[in-house]
C-alpha cells in the first residue's frame, strides 16, 4: 500500500457539475463533447475512448477549500456517472503513460519543487517530493496540456 493518497475531485462536484451544467464556484457553462483526446477523467483518473466517450469539459480551481489564491483551469469528467478513484488505491495506472509535471507546494500555495516523470518513475518522485519538509501537498498535470490532473498528500 502506497504511503500516500490520491485525491481525484469529490463525488459531490461531479454529480453538480453533471446536474446543472455549471462549473462550481464560477457558473461558466459546461462544454460536453465526444473525446477528442485521452484526459483524464478527474473522478475515475481513467483515460478517456478517443471517439467513444462522452466527456464534460468546465473549469475546476484545484486550490479551492486548501488556499485562499486561486488557480482556475479546464478538467473533464465522464458524461456519465463513474466511480471515483480510491484515495488509498495507488497511483492511477492509466495515468503512468502520460509524461506528467509533479509541483510540490507548501501551505499558502508556495511552489516548492517541480519534476517531471512518467511510468516507474512516478511513484519514486512521489516519495521523494513528500519526503521533503517544507512539501504539504503535489499537484499532478499533464506535462504536455498542462491541465490539473490530482492531488497527491501524505496518507
């Protein structure tokens, strides 16, 4: 078992986000689609059919609840009701094949460190980001999009 957790966006944002077609904290309308690209969703942390899923796309600040500053910026979730990722589960697998940028952040949204990595690599700079003292909390994107994908936190 991983010594972390994975945080995907809760249950209750994606079930608002699908109900009213707003995105939360800002009302901008929501963009559904047939995927066009691979994603990830941010509840399951599972790749997107290319040309076969149905996808929400809104704006989703990651900071929002952890730092007063705010960082808005687009995420998709499934049309459809998915299950959530389990915080304990691990590193999401489907997530391993993307080149992906792990920033480490102090309390008050301070940019501490940043690496990127992908596939086997994940999992160690996971561990050595969080082994530093003055890391709180990661921050997974795409390298290549730059998109939020999840949040990483000690366990």
């Amino acid at each position: 078992m991983a010594d972390y957790r994975v945080l995907a966006i809760s249950e209750s944002t994606a079930e608002k986000v699908r109900s009213t077609r707003k995105s939360p904290g800002y009302g901008h309308p929501v963009h559904a689609e047939i995927a066009t690209g691979y994603g990830p969703c941010r509840l399951c942390l599972r790749d997107f059919a290319v040309g076969v899923d149905r996808r929400l796309l809104f704006t989703l600040d990651p900071f929002h609840g952890l730092e007063p500053l705010p960082l808005p910026g687009p995420v998709f979730i499934h049309e459809d009701e998915c299950d959530r990722h389990p915080e304990h589960g691990g590193f999401p697998e489907d997530l391993l094949a993307h080149d992906l940028t792990l920033t480490a952040y102090a309390r008050g949204r301070i940019h501490r460190a940043e690496e990127r990595t992908r596939g086997e690599r994940v999992e160690e700079a996971i561990a050595r980001l969080l082994a530093r003292p003055d890391v709180d909390y990661l921050h997974v994107r795409d390298t290549q999009a730059g998109c939020y994908d999840l949040r990483v936190e000690r366990a």
